[in-house]
C-alpha cells in the first residue's frame, strides 16, 4: 500500500499482520489522546516511512493535520480557532500549536472533573 490510515494500535496490528506502507502513515488521534515521540518512533520502525498526525473532531471528522514540519496543525477557519498562522513548511492558512492543542482539552478535562 501507499499509504496507510488508523489510530495508533490499529496501526501496530497491521504491522503485525505484515501490511506495509511505501510513501506514508497517518495516525488518527483526538485531542485527547496525542501522539508521543516513542509512538512516532515505534510506527518508524515498524513502517520506515514518515509518520503524520490526523487531529479528529468530536464527530470523528478531520479537523487538522499535521504537515512535514510537525511543528502544528494545519486547519480550516471553521474546524478550530487558530492559535498561530506561520509554518515552517511554507503553506498559508491557520495552524494550530500541537501544545496549545493538547493543553487546551487537559484543562477541559481538568474542569470537568472538579465538576463532578
């Protein structure tokens, strides 16, 4: 395959059941669940080939990517509020900063447990 899509453990049992990718891995994850240097490593390993996050909405739709630089979040205006408009990459548009995004739902969550 060229290119394969899945939240981290489904992308491990792939690999597992010897699917391979030649030019790309997309990890699927919500804001809640951030993709950590050693899972990136791992899926490096496994795949040897670049790995990039897909940031999913509350109804499982794509709301942001993650570009080459995998210094942010790509989106649209009307996804999420940016935070940041400047990538190394050189594409125009929104970004979102990778911290802002995961501490934004820290603190949600947070909140939500004083909550109850």
């Amino acid at each position: 395959m060229a290119a394969l899509c899945g939240s981290f453990v489904e992308l491990e049992e792939a690999a597992a059941r010897g699917v391979s990718a030649k030019r790309v891995v997309f990890v699927l994850m919500q804001a809640d669940t951030p993709l950590k240097g050693l899972q990136r490593d791992r899926l490096w390993d496994l795949f040897q080939t670049p790995i990039y996050a897909m940031l999913l909405s509350a109804d499982g739709r794509i709301a942001a990517f993650e570009c080459e630089a995998q210094s942010g979040f790509h989106t649209q205006p009307k996804n999420i509020a940016p935070v940041d408009n400047h990538c190394e990459c050189g594409r125009s548009g929104p970004v979102l900063e990778a911290a802002s995004v995961f501490a934004g739902v820290q603190q949600h969550a947070a909140f939500a447990t004083m909550q109850q």
